[in-house]
C-alpha cells in the first residue's frame, strides 16, 4: 500500500537541515511518496523509520546516471505510465554505436561528425547523447584503443559493450574518470562483469531473453551486492518490442516488482526482410518505453526526428515551452530599426523572429516574461499587460539603443495601446499585425 507524504513525515527526525537537498523534511518527504527521492538522502533517519520506509520511498524505477567528461545522462526514475498523468523526467538517451574492429581512424570520423551534430529546436539545442564502443574482434587491447579513441574526439558518456569480462575489464580501464554503461551481463558471465561493475562502481546493463530470465537475473547480481543495473530484454521488432517494454514498466510502477524495477535499453535494427524500420522502432522505443536507444549508424536525417520526437514527448504537458525573456537583436538591427514586443512562448518567439529575419529587416525584438504564454492567453491571464510591457522595456534598455520612440505591439492586444502611452511617456505605439506572417508587409508600410 502506498505510503502519504504526512505518514513519510511522521517518521522523519524532522530537523529541516536541507542535507537530502530539501528545504523542509516535509518537501523531503512528498518527494518520497511522488517517487521522485531515495530514503538514503537523509542522514539523520532512525534505523526503525528506515525499516517502516524504505519499501515505500523507494522509486519504482532505479535512477542510473551515466557520466562523460562532457556532462551526464540519467536515465530511469520514472513515475508514470503515460505524460498526461503527470509528466516524463528523464529522456531516452540517443547513442550511436561503433566498433573496434573499423580501426581507429573509421571510428573517429564516424564519433566526430556524430558529436558536432546540433539542431535548434525552438531555443532548445538538440544533439545525440553519447556513443557505445562495441567489441567485436575480442581483443582487449583493440577495444581499449577504441574506447580512447572514442574518447579523444568526444566528451559525452559511453556504453562499453563486451561480453568478454576481460574485453570490458581493459574498456572500463580506459574510462578512467568517467562513468560508463558496461553492456552485458548474462546467465554465463554474470558473476563475473557484476565484480568488474561494483569494483569500478559502474553500471551494469543485464540482458536475457525472456522477462523471466531477466528478473532471475537481476535479483541474483542484486543479492551480490549491485544496485545500478540497466535491463537488456533483447527485443526484435515492432510488436514484441512494445510488448516487453510496456510490461516491465506496468509491472515496475502498478506492482512495484523490484526485480524490473529499472531503465530499459534498447537495440533499434532493420530486419533483414525489410519488415521493420529501424528508426520507425526507435521512434516506438522512444514512445513506449526505452530509457536508452543505441543506433548503428549516424544519418541527421534520422537522428534529427527522433530528437524533436524525444523532445515533445519528453516535454511537461503542463508547462509550456519558454524562450529566455530580454532583448533579441535581429539581422543587426541599428538605432533607427523598428522595436517589436511579444511574449516569451517559444512558438510565438519563432514566428515573429523567423518573419522578421526573413524579411531582411533588421529589428529589436522585445520579449516580454509572460511566464511562457502566447499573446493573447497571456493577456487574458492578465500575464501581458501595459506594466510588464513597460518592465520589459525598461529591463533592456531600449532608450539608449535607439533614436527613434516608436515600438509595434501585437495586433490582438491593440486595447493596452492607451495604457502603453501612459506608463511610456514620449513612446508612440503602434498595433502591429494580428498574425506574424504580416510583419513583413506591415514593415514595408508603416515603418518609415
């Protein structure tokens, strides 16, 4: 039975001393009933509330972070089946997969061209997340010298796959520093990759054919005393892809099964009949529900959707996508161009600056804090109006960056022009168009 933040609460020492990284033991303990916290956060909890707690507080999937010299992944502590419930945390990590055997130059061709890809996205920039170093030729000593070749054209984190211990054990050498998944463990060499996993304190991925096997499998590494595991359930294909993904989540989240309790990676291939896509599957993968995709290859074509994919879906339902409020400065615009406002929704950012860019106007772009609202929502909500425009004026200096005072106002909210004249002396505002696409035309029209 699932346990309230009040009854967590109780059980507490109660001293607000912030180590869990908390304000409150309150907030603490609300963390915990969401699954968002680990009881092991708190320092000062009694053996006794430890042992009342810790089935309760644990999240249902296992937090698993993954390191690079460059930034970290994590990967798991999900609460919910689907978005809407409450939201998804932590995307799926896109990882694009090399071999030793190509030879040291092939791989970092390949890694250098993969790790320079950058997309932005609605102010949000768009890149894959690392790379997995796979060991085909069995040689430690080719896969160690893969891995640091991998590793001198790229900061990101790594998935070492090997299913040699002595293979993973020379890989795991060369990641000195860093924190990278060793890929897999199975019902031959388990023992010994879960020694090589709790010796380095890496995590390890374990993999088995059958969801049975899999919770076997885990429960066995668990018991020699490895908590950071990543499931493998080998999945092929489009149906049985989504079947055994959907499981281990329902039976991690509504049955709170331990054993599956954790992220899922997954393996994307196009099948040799040709019925199966690979980036169709990994876009399923992306859906339902992987917590770290590994392609073959590297194509921004493919990558590029499953990235804005990964990103709406991954995006809070209920909050909306924000651009940083300030000025923009357009096409180098001088201290006679035009001065527009709108809000800072990241869709009505674009489609004004995208008009104005592509005009060839140069022009000031006023992007006031309407807590990520477009035009006319903020204005009902009474997030848009003649003081935050004013404010926002103000805040970036537009007084000294042009001769002129004139500012163009969004066509839908003409009714605060006679309350911009008040709180704007000596500015004269003009009721732009209603929808972006007109800017071009208004411009050409009006500004003189």
């Amino acid at each position: 039975m699932a346990v309230t933040g009040l009854e967590i609460y109780k059980l507490l020492p109660k001293t607000n001393c912030k180590e869990c990284g908390f304000p409150t033991c309150l907030a603490f303990a609300m963390k915990l009933a969401a699954k968002q916290a680990e009881l092991k956060q708190c320092p000062y909890v009694s053996e006794e509330s430890k042992a009342k707690l810790e089935a309760a507080s644990t999240p249902p999937i296992r937090l698993v972070t993954l390191a690079g010299e460059g930034g970290k992944l994590e990967l798991g502590n999900e609460t919910v089946l689907f978005r809407h419930e409450k939201t998804f945390y932590h995307r799926p990590g896109l990882f694009i997969r090399v071999k030793d055997s190509d030879g040291v130059p092939s791989i970092q061709e390949k890694v250098k061209a993969a790790d320079a890809f950058k997309v932005d996205y609605v102010g949000i920039p768009l890149t894959v997340d690392g790379f997995a170093v796979e060991s085909i030729s069995g040689d430690p000593a080719t896969f160690e010298a893969a891995v640091k070749a991998v590793r001198e054209v790229s900061k990101r984190p790594l998935v070492l796959m090997a299913s040699s211990p002595e293979a993973m054990a020379a890989g795991a050498k060369a990641c000195t520093g860093t924190s990278p998944l060793l890929h897999a463990a199975d019902e031959k060499n388990w023992e010994a990759m879960a020694a090589l996993a709790k010796a380095n304190k890496l995590p390890l991925a374990v993999r088995a054919p059958t969801l049975e096997k899999l919770a076997e499998l885990t429960d066995k590494i668990r018991q020699a005393g490895l908590e950071d595991l990543v499931l493998d359930p080998e999945v092929v294909g489009y149906s049985d892809t989504l079947l055994a993904l959907t499981q281990v989540r329902r039976l991690a989240l509504k049955k709170n099964f331990r054993p599956l309790g954790y992220p899922v990676i997954a393996f994307p291939r196009t099948a040799t009949n040709g019925k199966v896509d690979h980036v169709v599957l990994a876009a399923e993968m992306i859906a339902k529900y992987a917590s770290l995709i590994v392609l073959d290859r590297f194509d921004p074509a493919e990558i590029y959707p499953l990235l804005v994919l990964r990103q709406n879906v991954y995006t809070d339902p209920q909050k909306p996508i924000q651009v940083q409020p300030g000025l923009y400065e357009i096409n180098a615009p001088k201290d006679d161009s035009p001065v527009l406002v709108t809000t800072n929704f990241s869709i009505t950012y674009f489609a004004v600056s995208n008009e104005v860019e592509g005009s060839g106007w140069p022009g000031w772009l006023v992007v006031a804090d309407a807590e990520g609202m477009s035009v006319l929502t903020a204005w009902a909500a009474g997030k848009f109006d003649a003081d935050r425009i004013a404010k926002a004026m103000k805040n970036t200096g537009m007084e000294g960056k042009v001769k002129h005072r004139r500012v163009i106002i969004p066509g839908h909210v003409a009714v605060l022009s006679g309350e911009l004249e008040e709180v704007l002396p000596g500015w004269e505002i003009l009721v732009g168009p209603r929808e972006a696409v007109d800017i071009p035309n208004f411009l050409k029209a009006m500004w003189k």
